[in-house]
C-alpha cells in the first residue's frame, strides 16, 4: 500500500490517514480478539514502517490493556468502533482492517491461534449467503 490510506469509526467522529505500507495481515482467532469483536476473529493489518496521521477524533479514542498481558485495543469512545493503536513500545501500528474506509490492499496471510477458534466458526461455506438482512 503506497501511498495514503484513509479510515474512521462508524460515527466518524475519529477519522485517520496511514502512509505506508502494511507487511502483514491476521484473522486472528485468540480468545481475546474473539472478546473484542464480538464476532470469530479480529482482522489487523500490522506495520512496523508506516505512519498514522490523526485527521480529527484522537481525544476521543480509548485504549484498553489487558493488565498482565500485551493485548490492546483502541475504540472511539463515542461509538464503540475499533480504530488503529501503536503498540510494542510505539513500534507496532495495528490497523483493524474493517476501519479502513480505503480498500484493504492486501489480502490476508494467515488465520493465526487457530486452535482457540470459535466452535460455530467452521465448514460455514455451505451455509445460505443473503444479500442483504433477511425478512
């Protein structure tokens, strides 16, 4: 992804730039990422080169740590929304991919802690695809 990339919460009360490129992207299947989503897995694009530019909405971002452990999300604190945090030390920009706006511009490398992967989320390929909210 060179260039610029755009994203915002659902309230787009936080909104971001990102210049640089993405080395990696995870559907992350831990228990805690199952935690924060709500949902199977998270989906992060990790970068230890590009940089965040805050367009506006920073103050209202809130970081939860998990005490004793490395995990950390950052959500708008008006909607709930994940958006970007900087983690390991400052090092680390992790992207959830459902908060860009732009394309995600690379396609997934691995689905990773497999092993704590939700017990409903497997052979879902033959269930019905709808379009749109069932009536």
């Amino acid at each position: 992804m060179p260039g610029l990339a755009k994203g915002s919460c659902q309230c787009k009360a936080v909104q971001y730039e990102i210049s640089g490129q993405f080395e990696s992207f995870f559907l992350c299947h831990c228990t805690r990422c199952q935690k924060d989503t709500g949902s199977a897995h998270a989906a992060n694009l990790f970068s230890q080169t590009a940089t965040i530019n805050w367009v506006c909405g920073q103050d209202k971002i809130t970081t939860y740590h998990l005490p004793e452990t490395q995990h950390q999300k950052s959500f708008c604190s008006l909607c709930g929304a994940a958006v970007p945090t900087m983690q390991a030390e400052g090092t680390l920009l992790v992207v959830p991919a459902g908060s860009l706006d732009s394309q995600v511009p690379i396609r997934p490398d691995a689905h990773i802690f497999v092993t704590s992967r939700a017990s409903w989320d497997h052979n879902l390929h033959d269930i019905p695809a709808i379009d749109t909210l069932p009536g």
